[in-house]
C-alpha cells in the first residue's frame, strides 16, 4: 500500500473558483458575513434574493477550510431522532424542525439546480450500515419514526446493505432516500458565483481583526479597512476563533482525515456502491465512504491531531479500506488530507443572536454540507426580521463547555479509546466468525 504527499482530491477536481479579491478600503454593506462556507454563502444568496446589500468576509482562499474539504455526503436530518426532537421542542415547533432538518438535501439540491451549479451532484441516497445488532435495532427505530413522517426511508437487511455497498461487513443498514452526494469545492466555488450574481460582495484573505459595537452598527476591522454594518452573521463554524470567544468555548473541534484510492478497476467499480450512494457507518468513531472522481473510493473517520495527515496519520484509515472492501487489499492511495468539525455537547447545531443585530450558526456535527447551508438560510430569515417563533430552528444563547481549555486533550483521549472499543469489537466478531455477516 501506497499514499502520495498531501493533498486533497477536491482541490484537485474542482471546477475553476471564480475570481475574488481582498477588500480595498472601508465599505458599509446592509449586512456583512464573516466566513465564506455553505453558511455565509448560503446566507449571503438568500438575503441579496430579498435585496439586501451583503458584503461576505474570508480569511482565507474560497473553500480552503471544512467547506471545501469535507466528504461531500449531503445528509438529512441531524443525529438526535425526530422523536427526541419533539420531545425537546414540543409537538408543533418540534415537528417544523424535524420537517426542516430532513428537508435540508432538498434546498442543496434546489440550489445546485436553479444556479447551475457543476459539482458532480448525485442524489442517490445515503446508506448507514450496521456494524452490530445492537446498532441496526436503533437503527430499526429511527427508520419506524422517519417513516411516520412520510420520509424515503427504509431499513436494510445485510445482504441488501451488501448488495448496495459491496461490503459483507455489515449485518445490515438504513436507507434514505433524500441524501446524495457533491464534489464539496465545487459546490463552495458554484455558490459564491451565484453570490456575486445576485449583486453581493465576496472579499478573500481578508480575515476579521477585531469586532466592536458603535453608534447602533457593527464595525469589523481588517487588515484592508473596516466594514460598517447594523447586521453581522458570523459563520465560522470550527475555524471560530478569539474574534467572538465565546463561540470558540461552545463547541469542541475535532480533526477529521480522508483518503483518496487511484482510479479503481472496471470490476471493482462494478462492485463497490454501484447505485452511487454514500455511506456512513455505526461505529463509535464512524467510517463515512463514497465514490468520486475517476471511480476513486474515498473514505474518511476521526483523525489525529497533527498539523496535517500524512501516511503515518492516516494508517487508520488506510486499513479501514481494506477491512471493509477485502477485495481492495494492495490497493494504491493518490490523496491524502483533513479538516475540522466542529462538535457540540448536545449533537445539535446551533443558531445564536448573542447581541443586537450579531447573529451566529455553527455545529454541525460532521452534517454540514446540508446543514450549513440550511443553517446560511436560517439566519438569512432571521437577519430579514423573522421571529425567533417562526423560525424552524430555534435561536438558543451560548452556552461554554466547562473547562472548554483542556478540551482538546479531553478529544484526543475519546477518539483513542473509541478507536480501542471498535477495535475490539472488531476483534470480537473476528473470533466469533462474524467478520463477514452475509
């Protein structure tokens, strides 16, 4: 097995980002957006559709953070169930959000067609695979209540999760219907072209400095000028840092690697998801997994914390491959990279007003690619006036995780012992003759 030098297949596919320049000089926008992902794009196109003067900020190139380096698996729903939703909110808002939130492809998929956006959209369905009986009767469940609500979901015996995967390791699965996949950076660079068709600004290498409060606007200072704005969303997600500190002390950021194959043979794409879907399987520190580019398997899972992943970083998941696609063994990798996600205590994301007229969305929780971009429209309305009632999503106040600082070292030990629980549990099953459930 062999892994070239870093880099992500992403990058290496898109489609051409559509040129973008720093800011030059002070502006004055009627809403100003920090953070140029699926949320402030998101955010950006639905409040120039309502005729709002929206200036976006990045701080770095377009899609050079999670946006444009996620696995590009447009999931619905979120990960808490629709019941326990509706417990939590009551049954009429909790039923809008569970609406909502499962709803969340369709607006990916309405943008990507109404904007002509070229990213390799597949809308095949999403596939989460079972890796014991334990996993697959909650999964049974979440199927049951899906169901009741009219969604396209089905549960899956093991040979149909292995006729739709390729994998025998699985003893059986969901599907649903409402998910596919993107080529993420494509998405990111189609977005911002409908943003600055719709008449809004997107500023790159222009990140925010220092945020303040004065004269009833929000000032937003940069190494190329300030930005006057009565309304600011700060979409940041798992790159918020000490511009609004207390965003950064909500959630807790984790490192998520993916591998890229070479080109897979003609029979082995005849075997491997051959309907297109993506998966994302039910162990502790899940393996999500796709075809992309070139019939390329790409896989990712938690990673380590180093700066970057590279071949030793990415063991894990070079093994993961092959455990799971046994007819892969001896395969090449071409790619190699990572991200963050941005991960919250209760598994939700979060909509936060933390002061007049400064708005905020993050947390999904590696959902984000539907999510966010729900998430950009959300706050959009919110910015338009819409009331915390009739939102579909509820706005809730920042809350920090206690002892937020040793936070990090608290997700470096998680990951190692979940990895340790798979691992013996996939040890068990081993002996147990069950490495294989078909």
């Amino acid at each position: 097995m062999t892994a070239a030098p870093a880099q992500s297949l992403w990058s290496a596919t898109a489609t051409a980002a559509p040129a973008l320049a720093p800011l030059a000089g002070p502006r004055r926008a009627d809403i100003a957006i920090i953070g140029a992902g699926y949320t402030g794009l998101s955010a950006a196109l639905h409040l120039a559709a309502a005729g709002r003067v929206v200036l976006v900020l990045e701080a770095q190139a377009l899609g050079t953070r999670a946006s444009g380096l996620n696995g590009g698996q447009v999931i619905p729903g979120l990960k808490t169930d629709p019941d326990a939703l509706e417990a939590w909110l009551g049954p009429e808002r909790g039923a809008r959000l569970v609406a909502s939130v499962g709803a969340a492809p369709d607006l990916v998929f309405e943008l990507i067609g109404r904007h002509a956006i070229d990213c390799d959209a597949v809308r095949s369905g999403w596939i989460q695979p079972a890796t014991s009986q334990a996993a697959l009767s909650e999964l049974a469940g979440r199927v049951e209540q899906w169901r009741r609500r009219g969604a396209a979901v089905e549960l899956l015996a093991a040979r149909e999760v292995a006729l739709l995967t390729g994998s025998r390791r699985y003893c059986g699965g969901l599907l649903d219907r409402r998910g596919g996949t993107v080529q993420p950076l494509s998405y990111v660079h189609g977005l911002a072209r409908a943003v600055a068709r719709s008449g809004a600004e997107i500023c790159v290498h222009t990140p925010a400095l220092h945020l303040r409060r004065a004269a009833r606007e929000w000032q937003i200072e940069t190494p190329h000028g300030a930005v006057s704005a009565p309304i600011v969303i700060v979409a940041t997600n798992a790159y918020s840092g000490a511009l609004v500190g207390a965003l950064r002390r909500s959630i807790i950021v984790v490192p998520s690697f993916q591998v890229a194959t070479m080109p897979l043979t003609q029979a082995q794409r005849a075997q491997i998801l051959p309907g297109g879907q993506a998966a994302s399987d039910t162990w502790h520190l899940l393996r999500y997994f796709r075809l992309a580019a070139g019939a390329r398997l790409v896989l990712g899972a938690r990673g380590t914390f180093g700066r970057e992943p590279g071949p030793r970083s990415c063991r894990h998941h070079y093994r993961a491959v092959v455990e799971i696609y046994p007819q892969l063994a001896g395969v090449a990798f071409e790619y190699h990279w990572g991200g963050l996600v941005a991960m919250t205590r209760d598994h939700l994301p979060h909509l936060h007003e933390l002061a007049p007229g400064l708005l905020a969305g993050l947390g999904y929780n590696g959902r984000g690619v539907a999510m966010a971009t729900l998430m950009g429209r959300l706050l959009a309305q919110r910015a338009l006036g819409m009331s915390d009632a009739e939102l579909a999503f509820p706005v809730t106040p920042v809350r920090s995780i206690p002892l937020h600082g040793a936070s990090s070292l608290a997700a470096r030990a998680a990951i190692q012992y979940l990895r340790a629980v798979d691992s013996l549990a996939r040890i068990h099953a081993r002996l147990r003759g069950r490495s294989s459930w078909i």
